[in-house]
C-alpha cells in the first residue's frame, strides 16, 4: 500500500491526467460566461451638427445555450476525470505486478539458495563415500557440475534484482536507482465470484466505459447545441451621439431692403434726396448689418439610442447538416463503446482462465507434487547415505533436480496468481477487495 500511496502521489502521468481533468473543470466558467461587449467609437470627418459617437453593445445567445454549453462542458470534465481514475488504476496494477515479480525474485533466491544447501550437503555425503571407495569420481563430479549450474541461476537472479528495481521505481514514478526492501510475503489472492458477477462489474465500474457514457450524454447536449444554432442570438446596444453648436449661416446676397438704404444714401449724397437724421441714421444702420445672419440657433440636445440587433438564421441547410454531424458523433461514440465493452469482456475471459490455471496449478504443487518430490528426495537421500536397497547416485539427483524444478514452479504458479488477479482488478475498475465484498453481499 505504501508503494501505491507513492505512486499516486509522484507519478507524472498521474499528475498529467489530473491537470487535463482540472483544466476541463476551468472550462466551465468559459463557455457559461456571455462574450465580452463590444465598445465602438467614430469620429465625424464632415458633419455641421455631430462631432462623434461611441456605442456599446452585448450580444445574447439563445435562451438555454448557456446552460446546455456549461452541462457538456461538466460532462466533458468528467470524462477527463475518468481518464484520471484509468491512468490511477493501470498505475496501481504495474506497481502491483512490478512488486509481485520482485516477490517472485526474492522466492526464487530463496528456493535456490535452499537447494544449494542440499547439494552441498550431498556432496559432503559423496565426498566421505568416495573417501572409503563407495562413491566414485564421476558422482563427486556430477554433483559439483549440478551445483555450480544451480550457483549460475542463483547469480542471474541476483543480476536481474537491480532490473526488477527499476522496473518497481518505473511504475511507482521515482529514480530508477533507488534501492527497494526485498517484498514481505503477501497473503494469497481470494476465490473468484462468478464470471458474470466480474463482466457486471467492468460494465458498472471500468472508468473507460464510465469515460464513453460521459461523452455519450455530452454529445447529446451537442445535439441540443445544434438545433439551438436555428435561433436567433439578440445584440442589444445602447449608442450615445454628441451633437455641437451649428456655424451661423451669413446671406450670399443683399436682402432688398439693404438695396434700398443704399440707393436712398447715395441719393442723399449727391443732393437727390434732402437729408433726414432719422432716416440716414436707420440707413447706415441697415448697412452696418447687412452681412449678420438673420437668426442664431439655440444649443442642440446630444442622441441617445437604444438598439436592438437579431441574426437570422435563414440557411436551415447549415443548421440541419449541424445537428446530424452531432448525432452522427453520439452515434460514434455509443459504438466505441459497445467495441470497448466487448474488448473488456473478452479480456476479462483470458484473465479469469489465467487466474484459475495459476490457482489450479499453485495448488498442485501445494498439494500433490511437492510433497511428494519431497518425501522422494528424502527416501532417497537417506537410502543412499546408507547405501541401502541399492538407491543410484542418479536417482538421487534426479529427485534434487526434481524438487527444486517443483519449488521455482510452485513460486512461479504463485506470481502468476498475482499478477493475473492485479490485471483482473484493473478490467474491473475498482480495487479488488471491493469486487469481493460486492460478491459477498449478493450471496
């Protein structure tokens, strides 16, 4: 358990899947959020009342985008985060077959260097026969080429510990270099449930299926998403124009009664019209003013507009082929699915028998052939010791090379076991005890 704490705490691809599951999550906020308002501001090259104008719009989606856009975008989150338990889950079953095969070393190591107390014994055994002439050379030979052969395979386990190291660091996420304590002995694995209780269990539990149903439900929003694309979307503005003091218009041309006041001074001057005060007076005045404009115009009030802006969706070709391509990906993803599921299933098939030929054959050992190898060994060591009913030398290396065949397959079967359930435990999803205890309640 402490190298799964590890390995889930340090493996990089771990952290990988969770920052692709956190990063869905921030997705959320994203497609929930309306689009940012637009601001626009022109400036009038020509204008006699308007100097500029700004404006402010936002635009609205259709009633309900919104919502169905955060609902897939929480299902594709949860999709990543199934993602996350796979990666957490076949992780957790390389450390576990990592650590059953440096198990399986360390058992190995011990069933060799046992024998190789046996043959060294043995040898003693020949050594003293040959000394009074009741062994010969060739059996002192033979026993010492079988135990160097032993010492050989005794070596390369020790030469492979190193490699069954990095291969536990690999998986647990760590150096390679670092140094592992030889694996206490673990209890063994449980009794399968039944075969359909274990297909249920990958149907309900394995996270890629969980993963496919996820999309499965996304791409039905998708779908809604689609159809939602054949109504309008409102941009509401509100637009502020500035409105300044117009320039007074002068007259292009004399006004009559200007003309007059003219002519009436000009004949005064030359002594056509007697002079009259009040009369010049109000000619030189209508002279004065003849190039003022008539009237000024008061301040103007700035525009203010409130606007409204509807898209209409008219190429219902587009909108159609849209929600197809959506159902067409539901319909996509449901087969993977199906496919997928199958895949588990039948993996899980090869797993189980695995898992039974390993148990069957652990117990055979067990049972039935050690024990009886043994007691073999045993009549025919002490036969042969005491040069009794005529036992061979071959005989009794035979039973040697027997026993420790017997011993490294039993531990063989026993590795296997565990490493066939771990790869079981990762079809089904969930760990192990928990598939178990399910079983056990439906009993």
């Amino acid at each position: 358990k402490q190298y799964l704490v590890e390995a889930g705490e340090n493996h990089p691809l771990l952290q990988a899947r969770n920052d692709e599951w956190r990063a869905a999550l921030e997705r959320l906020p994203q497609v929930t959020t309306l689009e940012d308002p637009m601001f626009t501001v022109g400036f009038f090259l020509r204008s006699e009342l308007n100097d500029y104008k700004a404006m402010v719009a936002q635009k609205f989606p259709w009633f309900g985008t919104l919502k169905k856009r955060g609902e897939m975008a929480t299902l594709e989150a949860d999709a990543a985060f199934q993602n996350y338990v796979d990666e957490r889950n076949r992780i957790y079953s390389e450390v576990k077959k990592a650590y059953f095969e440096y198990t399986f070393l360390a058992e190995s190591l011990d069933v060799v260097n046992s024998q190789l107390d046996v043959l060294e014994y043995i040898e003693e055994i020949i050594a003293s026969k040959y000394e009074v002439a009741l062994a010969s050379e060739d059996e002192l030979l033979r026993i010492s080429i079988e135990r160097t052969r032993v010492n050989d395979r005794r070596d390369r386990i020790i030469d492979l510990r190193p490699a069954i190291i990095a291969r536990l660091n690999a998986a647990i996420g760590s150096e390679v270099d670092v140094d592992r304590p030889v694996p206490q002995a673990s209890p063994l694995p449980a009794t399968l449930p039944e075969d359909s209780f274990i297909r249920s269990s990958i149907r309900q539990s394995n996270p890629d299926l969980k993963r496919l149903d996820y999309l499965i439900e996304s791409k039905s929003k998708q779908i809604e998403l689609a159809r939602k694309k054949g109504f309008p979307d409102f941009t509401v503005g509100l637009e502020y124009m500035s409105v300044g003091t117009p320039k007074t218009n002068r007259p292009d041309r004399p006004y009559p009664a200007t003309l007059a006041a003219a002519n009436r001074t000009i004949n005064t001057l030359n002594g056509t019209v007697p002079f009259n005060t009040t009369n010049g007076l109000m000619d030189l005045y209508a002279l004065r003013t003849s190039n003022e404009p008539m009237s000024y115009p008061d301040d103007m009030d700035d525009n203010v507009a409130l606007t409204l802006s509807i898209n209409v969706p008219i190429w219902r070709k587009k909108v159609k082929a849209g929600v197809s391509e959506a159902r067409l990906r539901q319909n996509a993803t449901i087969n993977m699915k199906r496919a997928r599921t199958l895949e588990l299933e039948q993996a899980s098939q090869m797993m189980i028998f695995e898992v039974k030929d390993a148990e069957r054959r652990y117990y055979l050992f067990e049972r039935s052939l050690l024990p009886q190898a043994q007691r073999s060994y045993d009549s025919l060591q002490a036969q042969y010791a005491t040069a009794d009913f005529g036992t061979s030398f071959i005989d009794v290396l035979d039973s040697i090379q027997t026993l420790l065949s017997i011993e490294l397959e039993q531990v063989r079967a026993k590795r296997d076991w565990y490493i066939s359930e771990a790869e079981l435990e990762y079809l089904a999803g969930t760990p192990w005890t928990d598939v178990m205890e399910s079983a056990e309640e439906i009993e």
